[in-house]
C-alpha cells in the first residue's frame, strides 16, 4: 500500500496466528487477535508501519474495512491426518 491510500485512516491491527503442518506447511489452524488500532496522520505514522511490518512473517492491508493483518507462522508440532497416511 502507498502512503496516499493509507493517509488519515484508522486501521484496526489484527495478529494471525496460523499454526502450520509439519509436513505439508499448510495451515492446521488459524487464530486471529485484535491488537491495536493505528492512524495514518502522516508520513511519519506510514513509515513507522513499514518499518514495525519487518517483524512480521506477512502482512496484509485491506483498505476497504480498514484493518491490518500481521500474519506468524508456527510449527507446533502437529500434522494433516492425510499428511500422515502420504508418508
């Protein structure tokens, strides 16, 4: 996204959290948590984003309803029933 269609917006921050198949890397499950709400006032509030989105493993802006998604992945451990039956 460019600071134009992001400038003086409020954007609700939500983290994903998709828990991923050993195997297949695909997602086993998925939780989502509310963790902020940021504004666009200026420059400045834009690049402090880009810079915080480096901490991130993805994120996702959707202008439409004003929210942000910061995506982390983790292995937990877990597999796919069919991901076991493949091996």
């Amino acid at each position: 996204m460019d600071y134009e269609e992001m400038k003086g917006k409020t954007f609700t921050e939500i983290r994903v959290d998709q828990k991923l198949c050993e195997v297949c890397d695909k997602p086993l499950r998925t939780e989502e948590k509310v963790l902020k709400t940021v504004q666009v006032t200026d420059y400045n509030s834009y690049s402090n984003l880009l810079t915080r989105q480096k901490a991130h493993d993805r994120v996702e802006v959707d202008t439409e309803t004003n929210k942000i998604y910061v995506y982390h992945h983790d292995y937990p451990g877990d597999v796919h029933p069919g991901c076991i039956e493949k091996l």
